[in-house]
C-alpha cells in the first residue's frame, strides 16, 4: 500500500488515541487562528488530492469554520406577527449542509478564486472546520493545465452559490443514479416537476 492507504486508514478510526489527541490539539489551534484563512498546505493531503487538489501553483488551501447546529429564525424576542404556521423559531432547519456554507464563506471571501471542492477536517462542540480547494484562474499554470482549465470558462464563476460543487450536489439530492434518479430527471427535482406538470398540445389535434 502507498501511504495515502496508511493515512485514508488512520483518518477513518477518529476514535483512536493517536487522532482524538492531534484533532484536539488543532482545534484549540484553529480556535486562535482567524475564522477563515489560507493555509500552506493541506491538513489531510490523502482526501485534498482526492478531491483534486494538486501541490502547484494556482491551487490555494482555505480553512473556513462553520458554527454548527440549526438555523434560529431572527426575530426580535421571538415575536411572529403573523399567521401559527410561521410562528417557530427555535427547531428550524438550514436547507444546505454546513460544508457547503464554508464554500460559501469561502468564495465570498476569496472573490478572484474559484472554489473546486472541499473536506472536513475538524470540529468541537460549536464550530465545524473544512478545508476548501481553490483555484486561481488567471495564473498561467491552471490555464495551461488541460486537466483543470474547465474552470477558467466564465460559467464557472461562483459555482458554490449555485450548488454546483460536490457538496451543493449533494444538498440539492443529485447524488443518485437508476431508478433511483427518477425524480431529478432533467437535472433537478424542480426541473423533473416541471416536466411532468406541464400540458404539452400539438398544434393541430
């Protein structure tokens, strides 16, 4: 086995004695650190080349920490003026996953990157870390690369805020294939509606 195979393995017993002390010690250093900030290098280097990070120049390491748990609705003293049905505050639910906000957090921040993917890399009791793969498309290396030049066409601006990342995917329920994947025909669940609810009349009948 190559040692990615011996750190894919040890990063899946997180229980182990070896991981809860390393993971504990970088927490309390992520806590210190500012929120979202580049790192030189990636903290599980086996997942960032998975997930298609390249040790070149163009690709930048982000860390960004998400607080976690649910979405409390903003209003003052909790007060709804209006109907029983919009009256809960507290129980509500963000419709993305957290790892998709720090893409987001990311590429709000980071404006001339464009973000190709993420991974999770820590967490404690109110903040969830990831580490987010961008890419800079005006350097000279990206756009010469044919492998990852997909990513310098305009199309590709802001691909997190459109879930269209892994993790966005992910969120918008397209990680299905067969049968399975009858509800998103079309691309999406809104577009595989769409197509069934819609009257299609030739013209002549």
């Amino acid at each position: 086995m190559g040692c990615y195979k011996y750190m894919e393995e040890l990063w899946r017993h997180k229980q182990s004695d070896a991981l809860r002390f390393l993971m504990r010690v970088r927490a309390w250093e992520y806590r210190q650190r500012n929120n979202i900030c580049t790192v030189n290098k990636p903290a599980r280097t086996d997942k960032a080349h998975h997930v298609g990070y390249k040790a070149k120049q163009g690709y930048v390491v982000v860390r960004a920490g998400v607080r976690r748990g649910g979405r409390k609705r903003q209003n003052h003293r909790g007060m709804v003026f209006g109907k029983p049905k919009h009256q809960g505050i507290n129980q509500l639910k963000f419709e993305r996953n957290l790892r998709s906000m720090a893409e987001e957090k990311v590429g709000h921040k980071y404006t001339n990157l464009r973000v190709l993917n993420s991974y999770w890399v820590n967490q404690d009791a109110t903040m969830k870390y990831y580490e987010v793969i961008c890419v800079d498309p005006q350097h000279t290396k990206i756009r010469n690369d044919p492998r990852i030049q997909w990513i310098v066409n305009p199309v590709h601006k802001h691909r997190e805020l459109r879930g269209l990342t892994s993790a966005g995917r992910k969120g918008r329920g397209l990680r299905k294939k067969g049968h399975r994947a009858n509800g998103i025909k079309g691309g999406s669940y809104r577009a595989a509606w769409l197509n069934r609810n819609t009257m299609r009349l030739k013209r002549y009948r």
